[in-house]
C-alpha cells in the first residue's frame, strides 16, 4: 500500500480580539471594518462604531468576527425590543431601529450595484415596508426533546449555531399564530410521543392559524387529539409519510387575499410571501411599474401559485405563468378558475435548463417578470433577453444572484429604469428588491 503524503492546511493564526471602527454595512447587513489592510466582517455592530470583537474565522483574503463590547456606539444603538434577541436566531438586527435599518440596508445595497454594475447613479423610488412587529404570517418552531433534563425546548435555532434556544414569544409573529410557542410548551410534556416532534410550521392564512407537525415516527391518535384540544382554533396537520400531509381533523382551505380582488388558495406547506402587507404592496408597485395595457401578453416565470400571474391577468390580453414545481402549476391554474380569469394559462418548465419547443416558448411576449428564488435566474435570464420584451420586471431575494443576472440584460441592450427596496423580514438582514428593466430600442 503506498501512502501519498499531504501537506498540513496552513492555520491563520493573528490576534483573538481586536478594536475595530466599523465603516458600513455591506448587502448581508454585516458590518464591514479593515485590519492591517484585510477586510472584517463584524456581526451586530454599527457604522459609525467603535467596537472590541472577537475573532471568529481567519482566511487569507478576510476575517470573520462578533461584537464582545462596544466601545463608542452610534447614536442609532438602541436597546432591543425583544428580551431573546441576544440568543435567538431569528432577527439579526434588533440593535437598530427597523427605519434607521432600512436606510442602512438601501445605502448598502446602493454601494454594492453600483460597483457590480458599474453605474455611477441607481434610479431609486421609494421603499416598500410594513409594520416590523406582527408582520410574520409564515415560521417554522422548532422542538428538542433534552433527554438529560426530560424537557421540551421550543423556539428558534441559537445564534450562530444548530441549537434550539427556548423563546416563549415572538415579536414578529402575526397575533393569530403567535399562540402556538406556548401551547407547544405546555402540550408537548403530555405526549407519548413527543419526543418524535422535530418541529413544526405555523401559517396565518386569512386569519385561520394552521400547524403542520414535523415528525420522524408516527404519532398515535392520542397525542393528535391531546395537541387538538390545546389550540382548537387551530387547523392541525401532519405527516402520513414523510413529506405527505393530512388533516387531523376536518380539512380546510388555506387561503388570502389581494388587493385586486383576488382569492389565492394554497397548500399550507407551499412558498408564500411571508409580510402579507408587503406582498400586497409588491403586487401593486409591479403592476405599476410594468404599465400593462389591455393588449400586452406577458410571460411570468417562478410564478409558483400565481400572486403575480392573476393581477398581471386582471389587466393584460394574456399572460403565461411557468413554474418548476408540478404541483404548484395545478394550484395556480386552479386559482385562475376560482377567480373566473380565462386569459392566464400556466405550465410547468425547468427554466435553468435550455427551454423547450413549447406554445409558450414562440410567442411574442411585451412584457416579462421573474421572481426567482436565492439561486436567481441563471440560464432563464438569457432566454428572457432572446426574448426580447419591451420591459422586464425583476422581484429578487439575493443581490448577489440579481446583480450577475442584471449584468446579462444590461449587456444585451436593456437599461435598469427603477429600483426599489422591500423590507419583506424587518428586524433581519434579509434583503429583497424590485428592478424594471427597458429596452433601449423603444
């Protein structure tokens, strides 16, 4: 046997703590600050700010570090609303204000396009938000059964790590699910089972909560009716088989609302917006943005249940939603006859890969809007611009993904007309942001 020798990977090795003035915040809402030439990226400190941290990774090209104490704060340090922000997970920025964090996320934002794209000014409008407390209509709970202390922890996953630390309420949960932290707490010792319970997902859908119990062993019919009977508002569903769900009790449909008097029906288990209230703006500004006329045919790709497709049908000759996901191409095509819209046709298509001979794949399409997931639209991007439309409405969720994808449209003769900023999860460094794109031909 021959033993092939491998060099040691070198170790960085500098000082464990540093002082540091912290100069902006970058897309992710990390604080950007240099030593000895390399960059850091702090989490929890402000520009502006003075702070000591601690060293948490050292590569060659940066640093990675943590807040331990702040030396000279900004004058937008506020102390957090929420008593579990120093170990919960879930929002990174209870330190600042939302306001003064939407400023802060749009200056960082700013910085970062204009030297992705190589603009020297972005054509900004203003800015889509929401209240920043009660805003989450959607969130996933998580349950650890401690086997040393025979205790239930439900709440969120710790601050930089897997753990699930306790939290007993939530700030940003919508008032109709925000029940559910402590009537787990208080069920989840009763059980038989329990201890089976991984997590569960909490949905406000029109004010209807509904609770899909994540669970790696069947739960017997006792603990189901235990767990209906502390929350009886409730609608209560779990898995038959991993990853196939039913109702405990009867069925019911959740579903919401939008503006254009629109009902969207869903599976309590698909992708909805999360910030209905900026869903709701969302719909309404891409409307706007796009100037549809009653003779456009538009094309909506990643258009999941239809929450763009059925406003932009409610204007346009025709529009055409394509979707990876089978069974959410039979929901959106199911809500466009529940809303009696004859003029929107949807279909499903894998568009990273090389698009097919299809009927939606010949027509002559004005307009177009996309609203990829974090991976962004590589591949669609360039079929869009083979395309050709007058106008190309980006909704993104990653300003990474956005800016190489708006690199493509921009080297194919396509001009970014607006830009605009949504604090679709306030309190957290989550971005996402709107773009409308205009052929230079026109």
């Amino acid at each position: 046997m021959v033993t092939i020798y491998k060099s040691k990977a070198k170790v960085q090795k500098g000082p464990q703590h540093l002082d540091l003035t912290i100069e902006r915040w970058d897309q992710e809402a990390q604080s950007i600050a240099f030593s000895d030439g390399k960059i850091c990226f702090v989490e929890g400190a402000l520009p502006g700010e003075t702070v000591r941290v601690k060293i948490t990774e050292q590569k060659p090209q940066y640093l990675k570090a943590e807040v331990q104490k702040v030396l000279k704060a900004s004058e937008h340090r506020i102390a957090p609303l929420c008593r579990f922000a120093a170990e919960c997970g879930g929002c990174q920025l209870h330190h600042v204000s939302a306001e003064q964090s939407r400023i802060l996320k749009q200056q960082a934002l700013d910085h970062q396009l204009r030297h992705q794209l190589k603009l020297t000014q972005l054509p900004w409008q203003p800015l889509l938000h929401s209240n920043a407390e009660g805003y989450r209509r959607k969130a996933r709970i998580g349950v650890w059964f401690e086997k040393k202390t025979n205790e239930f922890v439900v709440g969120f996953r710790r601050k930089g790590g897997k753990e699930i630390t306790a939290v007993s309420d939530c700030l940003v949960l919508s008032p109709v699910i925000a029940p559910v932290l402590k009537k787990l707490k208080d069920s989840l010792p009763k059980l038989k089972a329990g201890m089976h319970i991984t997590h569960v997902e909490v949905l406000d859908a029109a004010g209807k909560a509904f609770v899909v119990v994540r669970h790696i062993k069947a739960l017997p019919a006792e603990d189901k009716v235990l767990l209906q009977q502390a929350w009886p508002e409730a609608c209560w569903i779990g898995e038959a088989e991993p990853d196939e769900f039913c109702f405990w009790g009867e069925a019911q449909q959740a579903q919401y609302q939008l503006n254009e008097g629109l009902t969207l029906h869903f599976a309590p288990t698909d992708f909805i917006q999360v910030n209905a209230q900026v869903n709701q703006q969302m719909v309404t500004q891409a409307l706007s943005w796009l100037n549809v006329q009653a003779t456009d045919k538009v094309l909506d790709l990643y258009c999941g249940i239809g929450n763009f497709s059925l406003a932009l049908a409610k204007q346009a000759a025709q529009v055409v939603g394509l979707e990876g996901v089978a069974a959410m191409v039979t929901t959106a095509s199911n809500n466009a006859r529940l809303n009696q819209l004859d003029n929107v046709v949807f279909a499903q298509a894998d568009l990273h890969l090389a698009w097919p001979k299809a009927p939606w794949n010949q027509a002559v399409y004005q307009k177009v809007l996309l609203d990829p997931a974090r991976a962004g639209a590589l591949g669609a991007i360039d079929e869009v611009a083979r395309l050709k439309p007058a106008a190309v409405l980006y909704v993104s969720c990653n300003p990474v993904t956005f800016a190489r994808d708006a690199k493509v449209l921009l080297g194919k003769g396509y001009k970014l007309c607006k830009i605009g900023l949504m604090d679709m999860f306030p309190y957290t460094s989550h971005l996402e942001l709107m773009a409308l794109f205009s052929h230079t031909r026109q």
